[in-house]
C-alpha cells in the first residue's frame, strides 16, 4: 500500500476545475471501475446526480443513509429515483432504532454535544459498512452553498473510509442547478417546494425564511453553530493534512501517471 495526501492532488484539483460534472463522472468510472458509488440523501443536488448517473448513463449504484427518522417524502424520493432512473440505490441504517437508542442513551438531538453523538451513530456509523467496498464516493458538495463549502475540493480524501470523495458538483453555480433541474424536470424531494432547502432527519429540520442561509434550517434549535453533521470530512476539519491507503497502481491511475514497475 502507499499513500495518497490531499496535498498530492493540489495539481489535479486545479485541472479538474473545467471539467463538467459529467466529466468528472465519466472519469471516476473509468478510474475506479465498480469500486465507486454515488453519495445521495434525497437532496436537490444529490438527485441531479442520480439524474445525470441515469441520462449520461454512468454506470454505479447509489449509496444512501436512512437515519430512521427521515421525512417520507424523503424515502419516497429515493424510490422514485430508483424505479424512474433504473439505479441501484443501497440503504445503510443504524444499529439501533431511534426508540433504542433513546432509551440507552437519552434524547441526544437536544444539546450540541448529544446531536455530534447521534448524527455519529445515525449517519456516520452506517456508513462505515461501505468501507472496503469502494475506492470513491461521488459526493454533491457545491462550493455555491458557502460556510465551509465555499472551497471544497472537487477530490477529497476521507481517511475513515479509505477512499476519494469526488465532489462532481463542486464548480457547479444555482444558476446551473436551476437550468439543470427545469430543463431535465429532474425528480426532487418535494419538501424543497414547502422551505426547505436542505433536507435531513425530520428531528432536526426545518424549513428557512427567505433570506436566510441554506442550512439555517439544519439543528435550528441548537444555534447556529451546528450547521454539519460530520458525514462529509471536509465539512469538519479543514486543518488536518489527511491521506488514504491505496496501491500504487491506483493512484498512478488516479493522479494519470504511467505505472513503471509492476509489484
Ligand atoms: S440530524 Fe438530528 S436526529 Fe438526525 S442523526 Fe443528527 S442529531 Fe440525530
């Protein structure tokens, strides 16, 4: 195994800033192959994914975290996708029920320190079964929702799961987004239509005023400090110097350079 740093991919990053996110998906497919999935929580930008996984087509399935304690409207979206888009959508969930889990444990959503806990058990846990079983997760983080996001990476590496988040939608604009979603009727999660502009665990969301920032909606009664939940990395510390384990091969691919010596 060798390691590949955020740092390495300082040069790449900046190429990829033309790159559409089709592109970017098309060279995730062909670099990792079927060690790649798409990220999506029933989000507007996650479902332009699905859609341009479904019309280019790119080939991958869809990796999904149901808290338990979703919207419907949430749950319906994902199976619309599927059955409307023909994806293979994976559900993760938590090993405890939310009823379980507050009877061990209490109503952790309440205070700062108990939503870090939950959202750990009820996204970022469930999602750790996919480790191992792919080398890239196609991310919808969009630089245009600002706060920690206005300068995400388009490739990230996540140490806790050992791979590369790729972040197709990164330079992608709201004008884009909105040209995108009415010119191909993309499906959406039609809570959007009632105020909510980001959309997670039905304890801990809430439509926002115009107005206001996207993610005032997100923990509202906790201030607005907690405005992430720790499921992407780069939302939570930008000051580490964080790496991945790969073989050499792949990140020769990764990094487009010819492979000199075979191991
Ligand atoms: S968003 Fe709220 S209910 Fe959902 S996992 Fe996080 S703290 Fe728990």
């Amino acid at each position: 195994m060798a390691r590949l740093s955020q740092a390495d991919l300082i040069s790449l990053n900046r190429t990829f800033d033309d790159r559409s996110p089709q592109e970017l998906l098309l060279w995730a497919r062909e670099i990792f192959g079927d060690r790649v999935a798409a990220m999506s929580s029933m989000q507007e930008a996650g479902n332009v994914i699905c859609h341009m996984l479904h019309k280019v087509p790119v080939k991958m399935p869809v990796v999904f975290v149901d808290t338990g304690v979703l919207f419907q409207e949430t749950l319906d979206t994902r199976d619309r996708l599927s059955r409307e888009y023909g994806l293979t959508i994976h559900t993760y969930k938590p090993a405890l029920t939310m009823e379980e889990q507050t009877e061990k444990y209490g109503i952790l959503y309440l205070s700062p320190e108990g939503q870090k806990q939950c959202c750990e058990m009820r996204k970022s846990e469930p999602l750790d079964a996919v480790k191992g079983q792919y080398d890239a997760l196609i991310g919808s983080l969009r630089r245009a929702d600002g706060g920690r996001r206005g300068v995400c990476p388009i490739l990230a590496v996540d140490p806790r799961l050992n791979c590369l988040r790729v972040n197709v939608l990164a330079n992608f604009s709201d004008e884009q987004m909105e040209e995108y979603i009415s010119s191909n009727k993309v499906i959406l999660n039609p809570l959007h239509k009632q105020g909510f502009s980001t959309i997670g665990c039905n304890r801990c969301t809430t439509p926002v005023l115009p107005g206001e920032p996207k993610r005032a909606g997100r923990w509202r009664h906790l201030g607005p400090w907690s405005v992430y939940c720790g499921i992407n990395p780069t939302d939570m510390d930008p000051e580490r110097a964080p790496a991945v384990d790969f073989s050499q091969d792949l990140i020769d691919r990764i990094l487009g350079r010819q492979t000199d010596f075979a191991i």
